[in-house]
C-alpha cells in the first residue's frame, strides 16, 4: 500500500510539476504524517487522466500538490517531520521529572504530608482528653450533687430542730395558761363556796329568828 | 493540468486555514544532539507554574487550612488515597513519585488545552501541552519501569525475580513480555490521547471556529484529567504488584 502511494506520488510528482526537487527523497512511512488529509471535490476531467483506483489517486493527489506547493525550505522540512522522533529530549524529561519529583517532594509532599499527619495527631490527642474530661465531669457533677444533698439535709434537720422548738414553746406557753386558768377556776370555786357557806350560814341564823317569829305570831294564847 | 493546479490553490488555502502541524519541531542543537525545543519550554513553564504555586500555598501552613492550602492538602490527600489503595501501607516513601507523576502529566494536559500557547510564534513547530510528544510520555514511562523494579528488588532482593516464573515456568516468556508492553501501552496511551485530543480542537477550530468546538474541548479537559490519574494510577499499581510477594 505504502509503495503503491509512494510510486504514484513520484510518478505524478515528476509529470506534473517542476518547482519541486528533481530527486525527493520524500519517504511515506508510519513515522511521518506530514500534513491534513482532506477530501477534495475533483474535476471528472481528472479522473479521466489519471488510470488508478480512485482512493489511491485522491490520497495521492493530495500528497502530489502538498509537495508541489511547499517551497523547497518547507519541503525539507516536512521531511523531517516526524511524530516518533527520539532524542535528547527524552533524557532531559526524564532529568526534569526527576528535579521536578524532588523539588515537590521538598517544598511541598514532605512539609504538608508532615504538617498534615501532626495535625491528625493533635486532633486525636485532644479527642481522647476530651473523652477524659468527661468522667471528671461526672465526678463534679456527683460531687455538687452529693453537696446539694448535704446541704438540704442540714437544711430539714435545721427546719425540724426549729419546728421542734417552737412547739415546746407553744405547748409550754399552752400549759402555762391553762394552769394559770385552772389555779384562778379554782379559786373563784372556793370564793364562791365560801359565798354559799356564809349565805348559808346568815340564813340558819334569819331561819332561827323567823320561826320564832312565826311561832310567836302563831301560839299567843298559848300564852 | 489546469485543473491539478486549480485543485492544488484551494488545497493550499485550506491548508493555510487549517494550519494543521503534527511531527513538527522546534530544533535546537545541544552539543551534537537535538532536543526539541518546544517541548522543553512548555514543561519548563509546567514546572515553574507547579513549584511556584506548591510554594506559595504550603509556604505558612495553618492549622485551620484555606484557599490555596486547602486545595493542595485536598490534593495531596487525593495522592495518598491512590497510592495507598494501588500500594498499600508501605506507599509512604513513593508518594512524591506518583504525586509528581499526576500533577506533572494533569498540568502538562490542561496547559495544552487552557494556555493560550499559540500567541508565542515559533520558527516551526508549535507550542503544545509536553506530553503532546512521544518523548517526554516515554521517558515518563521508563521511568515508571525502573521505578517499579528498584521498588520490588529493594523490597524482596533478588526473589523479585521469581515471579517470572510464577505461577509456572510456561509463562517466563509473557512475564518478560510484560516488562515490554507496560511502559510501552503506558507511553502510547498518554501520547495517543493528547495529542487527538489536540487535533481534533484544531481541526474543528478551523473548520467551525465558533461555538461547536466547545464540547469537544470540554470532553478534552475531562480526558486530559483522567489520562494523568490513569498513568499515576497505574504506576502505582505496577509498583504495588513488584512489591506484594506470592507467599
């Protein structure tokens, strides 16, 4: 295939054109694509001069005017320009590379990664002592709370001391006065027995006079 | 005649509006030998804007992380996440290579699609995203090969090389194979992928320069982004297979 283009290409290079190398050594191999392959509408007159397969003939037309056009500079050129083309630039990307991966490795993967994994640490240490903080939160919390218990407890034993005391005071004061009642009861019972005894007594005395009296009154002729 | 050479001008003027350039390189000559000159420019300004930006944002670490740094520790753990999954514990000391390795070939990518390289005329060839050509994406590769080596003979001495003939003689010749076809595929995907991806945003410019090649370029993005975690990832899976042993 490569050969077949190739000899039609020289073949119309030769025939058509005179501004082009009289020797190219134009060589179509898989390193070099050179230029666009683009389909072109042709001329029916074209085709009738020309006896190839029609796919052939087009690529090779192609090639033909590409070269024909090019100036002879630009012509050497595209002879040598090819896609795999190794040279020195292969050790020196490599060379690059290898400054680049060290350089980065340097200013940036070392220095961050680091900077990085300390952070993680730190964050980690502060988690667990937080983690720590909170069973002495507990033990703050059982603490107020025992000292709130205390301190109501001393509070409703303060409350019922002086509860207690009060009372004995009022049942105290309660008995007091009803001894007071009772002692002034009895002695206006006494007085007032005392009254009934003396009332008594002056009227056994009028009782005297009077049946006297009365008999007196009653029995004169007795007399 | 007449009509080859009318054929010939609107050829030409396409090619002038297409201005389609693939295999060409800026040359420049270094003791003997050539370097391609666009290459080396390109991922020097990879490099630069990589280091300069890792330096202003890691330069004062806090401890409560924003903007920049925010980012980068995001990245960095994307990085330790791949590495780790593809290695496993031991994946401390090859963070560097895989972190560099993915942020090298995702910013080498994205500077081809999003830096408006095409502003800088060059003499020929034309500014384009370092893993745009087989050299760097090879080198890359060996260096991933000799890093998955160095990773399994320090690891396991010289046992490392009874896994040729595991799980049994019959397959000395594939495992060999594989030492071949691993930086090769690497290589050639990476390449492949950029440098279509390239092509097909120029061609479409130049053929519809507005609006329709904004899916295409977004597309590229998106692929530009999964080839680099594809070549770190696989890296570092080929380093974790050197490492682990058949017990």
């Amino acid at each position: 295939m490569a050969n077949m283009i190739m000899s039609s290409s020289k073949a119309l290079i030769t025939s058509s054109s005179s501004t082009i190398p009289s020797s190219p050594r134009f060589k179509l191999s898989l390193t070099q694509i050179p230029f666009p392959k683009l389909p072109l509408p042709r001329s029916p007159k074209s085709l009738e001069t020309l006896s190839i397969p029609s796919t052939l003939k087009s690529i090779s037309v192609i090639l033909a005017s590409s070269l024909a056009i090019a100036p002879p500079s630009l012509a050497e050129e595209i002879e040598k320009a090819s896609l795999f083309d190794f040279n020195l630039t292969l050790p020196t990307m490599m060379a690059e590379f290898l400054f680049l991966m060290f350089a980065l490795d340097k200013i940036y993967f070392s220095p961050l990664g680091k900077f990085m994994d300390e952070r993680d640490s730190a964050i980690k240490e502060k988690l667990s002592s937080v983690k720590d903080t909170s069973t002495e939160v507990k033990q703050l919390e059982d603490q107020a709370a025992a000292i709130m218990k205390a301190a109501r407890a001393e509070i409703s034993a303060a409350l019922n001391k002086m509860k207690k005391e009060t009372q004995q005071e009022v049942e105290q004061k309660i008995a007091e006065g009803r001894k007071k009642v009772e002692a002034e009861l009895l002695e206006a019972l006494a007085s007032l027995e005392n009254q009934k005894e003396e009332t008594m007594k002056s009227l056994d005395s009028q009782i005297a006079a009077l049946s006297d009296e009365i008999v007196k009154k009653v029995l004169p002729a007795s007399n | 005649m007449n009509v080859l050479s009318c054929s010939i001008n609107t050829l030409k003027g396409l090619y002038d509006i297409s201005g389609v350039e693939v295999g060409q390189h800026f040359y420049w000559q270094i003791g003997g030998f050539q370097v391609h000159g666009q290459v080396l420019i390109t991922s020097w300004v990879v490099i630069a804007i990589l280091l300069g930006s890792a330096t202003i944002a890691v330069r004062n670490p806090q401890t409560i992380p924003t903007g920049g740094q925010n980012f980068f520790e995001y990245v960095l753990e994307f990085i330790r996440d791949v590495s780790k999954t593809q290695i496993g514990e031991e994946y401390g000391p090859w963070v560097p290579f895989i972190g560099t390795m993915f942020l090298f070939i995702f910013v080498s990518n994205w500077s081809g699609a999003l830096l408006p390289w095409k502003i800088i005329q060059l003499p020929h060839g034309e500014l384009a995203a370092p893993t745009n050509d087989i050299n760097t994406t090879v080198a890359l590769a060996l260096l991933t090969s000799v890093a998955y080596f160095y990773a399994g003979l320090t690891k396991r001495g010289l046992g490392y090389f009874g896994k040729y003939i595991q799980p049994t003689p019959i397959l000395l010749p594939i495992n060999i194979l594989e030492d071949f076809t691993k930086p090769l595929s690497l290589s050639f995907r990476l390449f492949g992928n950029i440098l279509a991806d390239e092509l097909v945003v120029v061609v479409l410019v130049s053929l519809v320069p507005l609006v329709v090649p904004i899916p295409v370029m977004l597309l590229g993005l998106f692929t530009s982004g999964i080839q680099a975690l594809i070549f770190a990832t696989l890296a570092a899976a080929y380093i974790g297979e050197s490492m682990e042993g058949h017990h």
